[in-house]
C-alpha cells in the first residue's frame, strides 16, 4: 500500500521504513504523555494515571466534626457541623473581619519526584462585595488555593521564597488552559455557588509546575497552570509539604454568608517510599517507670513536635514495652492528645524536629491510637512495628493557631501494685 507524505507532498519509494507511533489523547484531543504532560490523563511528572496511589490523608464530616482540623474563629464567626449535609459550615456575621479558618492538624509529606494529588470538595456561598472564600492546599506562608473575592475569581500561589509574603494571583479571565466561560476546550461555564470538586496536581522538585482545575461531569477539567521551571531563579515555594485550608472572611460590612466544607485527600500518585531519619528514646534500663497504683495509667514515654518545627513531618513507627515484674499483667496504649504531668521536656538533638518527656508522673486525656496487653517476665518483651499502611495515621499533629503541638505517648498499667516496665518508642522524620 502506498504512503503519502503530506510534509513532502509525495508518495513514499520502496526503500522508505515506515514505523507506527501509539499516542495517547486527552477528553480534548490532546496528546499526553512525559513530553507533553498537559493532559489529565497524566500526572504532574508526565506519568499515565495507571499506578497505585498511596491516600497520605482523606477527610469527610459523616457524624460529627471529625477532629482532624483545627479552627480559628473571628469575631461572631461559627464552625458548625451540619448533620444533614455531612458538612461542616463556615459562617460569619455582617462585621468587618469576621472569619473563620480551618487547617488540618497534619502536614502532608510531598517526595521529589512523585505526584502529590489534591481533591477538595466545596461549596461557596453566593459572591458579594468585601466576601472571601478561600480553598486549597496552603499555609500562612506558602501553598496553592482556589479564591472568591468579591465576584473576582482567582487562582493564587503564595510564596514566602522572599523571605516576605507574596501571592501570585491569576484571574479566571486569564486561566491558561481552560476559562470555564464557555468559551474553552470544555465549553462549560463554572458557577461557584454549586458544589464544586477543585484539584491540583504539584511537580515540586522546588521548580515545577502546577495544574489546578475542577472535576466537572466525571472530567478533570485542567482550567490553569503555574509553570516555573526555566522561568524563575528561585524555588517558587519554601516547601510542598503543606496543609490543607478552607477560610471565609468579611474584608468590609456584608450580609453575612456560609461556605461549606465537604470532604479532602492528598494523594501521592505513585507510592510512597519512607526515607527519613529515624529516631528512638526510651527508659533507662537501670530506671524502669514504676506503675505506682494498680489499674491506672502511668506515661512511659511521651514525645511532641518542638514549637519551632510545627510544620515538620514525623510519623511513629514503633513501640516496644517489657514488664519485668514477674506475673503481673500489663495494658499499654499509644495516646495522641492528652497530657503529661512532671517530668521535663528534652530535645532530642539540635537537628530533630521531637522533644521527649520519659519522666512523668501522670497522665491524662486522648485518644487511643493502639493498645494490647502483655504478661511480665524478665524473658523477653513486647514489639509492635507499625504496618506501612497506616503510617501517616501515626503522624504527629499539632495547632497551627494556638501554637501547641499534639503529644503521642506510651501509657503503661498493670494490675499489681508498684509492677515496673521498661519502654521506648522509634519515630521517623521526613523533614529533614
């Protein structure tokens, strides 16, 4: 069968080798792959979206506020949770700087040269002079975020790379791929008061770009891209390894208004591998903790992040308890959230993000992240590794606005009267 060039405007001879290239398109026609990563089909890095992804974090509102954000209310703001909607309401009054900002407790952990994907579900309330309604992936200093200021529709990059706060904001009317105004590849119109899923996909590496949109109708719409690397001489963010927020403020008088806050993931497409530096501290072995009373609660160990490195990762990995005291039975859990009396906080190193209390006196409040029981014997101990799975659940968190980091403790009790247990725990820290 004869081959026409359309370049050369002639029929290939005999002689000419003919080879058969496979191309991949997106919803719009358009090639996809590691050379032209502009297509949803792909991940940030060029990558076809056919690998497993590893969940770092994901949030809805089933029964209740589910604890894994913290909030700051301003003036007659309120944070409600709505039980019919499975939401949680962001409301301010009619005053200027009402507000109400909410961030989870957690960082999320970006690694070079993996994909970080980000789902928020929103609903905005309907757009009026001096309201703003923010949502995305972003801290005080740094981060991406969809925002609704007024009727002004903006996606902004904020950066503390300076060294002083600096946004970047993009106006719908110039979004690079896809205006949502009816006039674009999608050829539909995005109307903020109805629910909205937003994305973002970030190819950090400190230079890459990244693509934010809406999943409209099934679809990734891919409505805008920051582009950076061959542009800037600078990183264009401090880190990508940042929290989630939703924030709705009065910037003048209004009539007052409600965003509401549906559901949240980050995603590293990809996997994820854990390659940090690890960590441990435990008791003395000459100074085993003594359980004083039978049946209550004593701490082992207790570990926090430092209040100069709230936004560091760090993820427990694992627990270790041995009972020495000779047929006494023995309860141990691994707490987040409560407190620890007596005893003195202790750097771990210059460089580590924890500091450790192993000589408390008491202890309490929290939440059970893990328990089990064991029998006391000078024989051997009790090691729990935590399982990969669930390592970002054992993540140390902490409150942004009230400064104070989140404990994790190895609480120990034994049904004998002055029974003694050694213990330590091992963490791993990601930012380094």
């Amino acid at each position: 069968m004869a081959q026409f060039r359309t370049d050369k405007h002639h029929y290939l001879t005999n002689n000419d080798t003919i080879y058969e290239v496979v191309m991949l398109a997106d919803q719009y026609g358009n090639r996809v792959g590691p050379a032209n990563p502009s297509g949803t089909a792909v991940d940030a890095f060029g990558r076809a979206r056919v690998s497993t992804p590893l969940t770092l974090f994901d949030s809805s509102h089933r029964f209740k506020d589910n604890g894994l954000w913290a909030t700051q209310l301003t003036g007659t703001a309120s944070s409600t949770f709505n039980a019919n909607e499975a939401t949680v309401d962001l409301t301010i009054g009619t005053a200027l700087n009402d507000e109400v900002i909410r961030e989870t407790t957690k960082v999320f952990s970006y690694q070079p040269g993996k994909s970080l994907f980000i789902l928020n579900t929103v609903v905005f309330a309907s757009p009026q002079t001096n309201l703003r309604q923010r949502v995305g992936y972003y801290g005080a200093s740094n981060g991406m975020y969809l925002e609704q200021d007024g009727t002004t529709i903006n996606f902004v990059e904020r950066s503390s790379v300076s060294g002083s706060l600096q946004e970047t904001r993009v106006a719908q009317s110039a979004w690079s791929q896809d205006k949502l105004d009816g006039t674009g590849p999608s050829q539909l119109t995005l109307d903020l008061t109805k629910a909205q899923i937003c994305w973002m996909d970030i190819e950090w590496l400190g230079l890459g770009s990244v693509r934010m949109g809406f999943v409209i109708d099934g679809q990734l719409v891919h409505a805008h891209t920051f582009h950076h690397a061959n542009v800037i001489t600078t990183p264009y963010i401090t880190t990508a390894s940042l929290p989630l927020r939703y924030e709705i403020k009065n910037t003048g008088t209004t009539t007052g208004a409600t965003l509401k806050q549906v559901c949240s993931s980050v995603i590293s497409e990809g996997g994820y591998e854990l390659r940090g530096h690890q960590q441990a501290v435990a008791l003395p072995i000459a100074s085993p903790r003594d359980l004083t009373n039978a049946s209550e609660l004593y701490p082992a160990v207790s570990l926090r992040l430092k209040s100069t490195r709230l936004d560091a990762i760090v993820i427990l990995t694992a627990v270790s308890c041995l009972g020495i005291t000779n047929n006494a039975n023995y309860r141990w859990e691994v707490r987040t959230g409560g407190t620890t009396t007596g005893g003195s906080w202790t750097n771990t190193d210059e460089d580590s993000a924890i500091e450790y209390n192993i000589g408390g006196t008491s202890f309490s409040g929290g939440r059970i992240l893990a328990s089990g029981f064991m029998q006391g014997s000078n024989q051997g101990s009790t090691s729990i590794d935590i399982l990969k799975e669930a390592l970002f659940k054992f993540q140390f968190e902490r409150n942004i606005f009230t400064g104070v980091a989140t404990e994790v403790t190895l609480v120990v009790s034994s049904s004998s009267a002055g029974a003694d247990v050694l213990a330590s725990l091992d963490w791993e820290e990601i930012s380094r």
